[in-house]
C-alpha cells in the first residue's frame, strides 16, 4: 500500500495559506526539496531556526505537524511560556500561540476591509458611535486569532491592532479617558508583535507618548518615542512615518514646555519630508501629511509666542486643508483663535472661535473644542465686551452644551 506522508504538515499548511510546498517553501527560505522532506512519511526533525519558523507560521507545534522527537532533541517552549505569564502580569487575555486552523484566508480579507471602512469613518462619524463599533471589531479579531494560523493569522493580528490603535485613538483624542486609552494601546501593542509588524508597533509606542506629555512627564514620554523610533529602524520606514515620529515628539515636547527642541524637531521632519524616502507609507498611515506638520508647527510657534510666524503658519494650513479634514479645521481655527487672542485682537479672536464652533457641531472633536475653551479663558479680560458676551451665546448654546456632554 503507498504511504500518504506526512498528512499533519499537509494539512496545516493548506490550512495556514500555502497552497503549495514551494510556497511554504519560499517563506521559511529553505529549498521546496526540504519541504518535501517533512511532508515525507519518516519527516527529519528540522533544525532549530526552522523549527521555530515552521511553528510560528503554520501555529502548531512539532508534534501537533507530524514530527517525532528525536533522543535528545531539545523542544524550548520557554518563550511562550514567558509571553503567556508576561501577558496575564499585565491583565491581557493571552492570545493562544497554538491554532486550530478553522479560519480560511479569506478571513484575514474580510477582517481587514472592515478595519479599513473604520479607518475611513473616523473622519467623519461621531466617536460615541464609531467607538462601540471598533471595539465590537476588536473583540471579533481576538476570537478569529485561535482559530487561523500563518499568514491569514498575522494579518488578522495586523488589523486587530490598527482596529486597537483606532479605539485608543478615540479614547484619548476625543473621549479624553487616559487610562482606557493606555490599556486599549497596550493590547494594540501585543497584537503588532504577533504580527510581527514592527511599523505599527512604532506607531501604537509614539502614541503613548502623549498620554504622559499631555500631564508634562517628559521622561516618559521620551522614552515612549525612543522606543517607537527603534521599532521604526527595524522595518522599511517611509519619510511621512519618520517625519510623523519627530512631529509627535515636537508636540510632547511642546505639551512639557520646551517649544526650542519642538521647533527643532519641526525642522528636521520638514527636512525629512523633503528629501523623501524609497519606502512607501503604510496604508493606515492617514493622519499624517506635510499640510498635518505645518499644523504642529503652527501651534509650536504660539507656544513659544511667535505670533507673527504662527498667523502666517496656521493660515497656510487653513487654506490647504480639504473639505474632509473636519476635525483638523476645527483645532486650526481654534489656534488662530488663542493667536489673535494673544496679540490683543479679542475680535478677531472671537470670529475664529465661532467658526470653530460652527464646525464641532457637525463634526465633533474634544481637542477642537478644547482649543476653543483656551480661547475662551485667554479673553477673560475682555469678557465684557460684545464679543466675547457673543462668543460664550454659541459656546454654552444649547445645542453645542448637549453635544459636548452627550460626547
């Protein structure tokens, strides 16, 4: 009777998205004749850096793929079993590094365009209604893991961390809860590692950061952005990405009082932009352009009091901002707000505000509004004037009232 082989790595492999030994082949970097080999009825035990591939792309161990163990074969499990204790250290739900491949490929397809409509509605959709959403797809991405295996299983983790990285986003840029934002980002966090994707690992670590800048703990926040730039060395890093990180910095180091180095670190991702890169931005990156750093730039020169090159600024951002860049408008209007406020021209302070306003009321944003608040205290000398008496009808109306607490 003819032998069927090695039936376990067969079907793990088709199951994980390899359709054929070459293919496998070509993502471990061994030669298809190897492959071959394991798939074989007597499969070779492979060598240890294969051996740690072959788990980590097909998600089951040696024994679960058909392999016997050999007198003196050495097995270390010791990683995972750090990996499950570190994460249970920090209340995660342990992600299973063993899979039951029950998922088609097709699933990571589907997981990802969902990820990418809420990316795409951010922009557009009242947080308090996209939040649920994004979580509800987070909690559906944490179920599909154990149950898909290799290539399907790391793109899922991909867009379950960019699903994460959205929520956290919505929790501390718009619903201002700190600690929830922390927590959600953290899992973002072990969602990229078990992707292996070291550019939105950069990316959840830089957004970290704010939380400590936005209460002036620089040391934390510093370190939180060394860490996202040593992610990014490790991956193929586009200029908008590396200009990104030093625009994030520049605005922690802004949030902690130190407008030279943010003006400083504005300049290098100006040159950065500039001089571009071969590498291609990644597709989630979308909150980021050359318009967006002119925008950091703008507010780090009404921080340091340059009120004359922070009008100029802000109005170049004004003029290119797109009709779809609701939220941005609002907090640009609100900067031009607190520069005239600053130099005296309560009016003109006023008008800017009110525009601001117009706006949060069909597309709210906690950090507009925020900035209009700031405006608001800046004019307190000048609160008896018809301006400023018109400026606090429209903050504290009814309708901008209930749509700030209902928010």
């Amino acid at each position: 009777m003819a032998t069927t082989g090695n039936t376990r790595l067969k079907a793990a492999r088709i199951a994980a998205g390899y359709k054929s030994q070459q293919a496998l082949a070509d993502a471990l970097g061994v030669g298809v004749r190897q492959v071959r080999r394991w798939e074989s009825a007597t499969p070779p035990w492979p060598h240890a850096d294969q051996e740690q591939a072959l788990t980590r792309l097909l998600g089951q161990d040696m024994e679960a793929l058909g392999f016997t163990p050999q007198a003196g074969t050495h097995i270390d499990r010791g990683r995972r079993t750090v990996l499950a204790a570190g994460a249970v250290a920090v209340g995660l739900t342990t992600i299973p590094t063993q899979a039951v491949a029950v998922q088609p490929a097709t699933a990571a397809d589907d997981y990802e365009a969902v990820t990418r409509s809420h990316r795409r509605l951010y922009w557009s959709v009242a947080p308090a209604t996209l939040h649920p959403a994004a979580v509800a797809h987070a909690t559906l991405g944490c179920a599909l893991l154990p149950e898909a295996a290799g290539q399907t299983r790391a793109r899922i983790a991909a867009a379950l961390a960019e699903t994460l990285l959205l929520a956290g986003r919505i929790e501390f840029f718009d619903m201002r809860e700190s600690d929830r934002a922390s927590s959600t980002l953290l899992r973002a966090l072990q969602a990229a590692s078990e992707a292996d994707d070291a550019l939105l690992g950069a990316a959840v670590l830089a957004h970290t950061a704010f939380i400590p800048a936005w209460v002036g703990e620089r040391d934390a926040a510093v370190e939180r952005m060394t860490a996202a730039r040593t992610y990014a060395r490790r991956g193929a890093a586009s200029a908008e990405l590396l200009a990104w990180l030093d625009a994030v910095e520049a605005e922690c180091e802004t949030r902690c009082g130190n407008t030279r180095t943010a003006l400083h670190l504005i300049g290098h991702a100006e040159d950065v932009l500039a001089r571009g890169s071969e590498h291609d931005s990644p597709e989630w990156l979308d909150w980021f352009s050359s318009v967006r750093l002119a925008a950091f730039k703008g507010n780090t020169q009404l921080k340091a009091g340059h009120l004359p090159q922070a009008r100029t600024t802000l109005l170049g951002v004004l003029d290119a901002l797109g009709p779809s860049e609701e939220k941005q408008t609002t907090v640009v209007l609100g900067d031009l707000a607190a520069v005239e406020a600053a130099a005296g021209a309560p009016e003109a302070a006023c008008g800017y505000a009110v525009r601001a306003l117009d706006q949060l009321e069909r597309t709210w944003y906690a950090m507009g509004m925020d900035r209009v608040r700031e405006v608001r205290r800046a004019l307190a000398p000048h609160q008896h004037e018809r301006c400023v008496r018109d400026l606090d009808d429209r903050l504290y109306g009814w309708s901008t009232t209930v749509s700030a607490l209902a928010r």
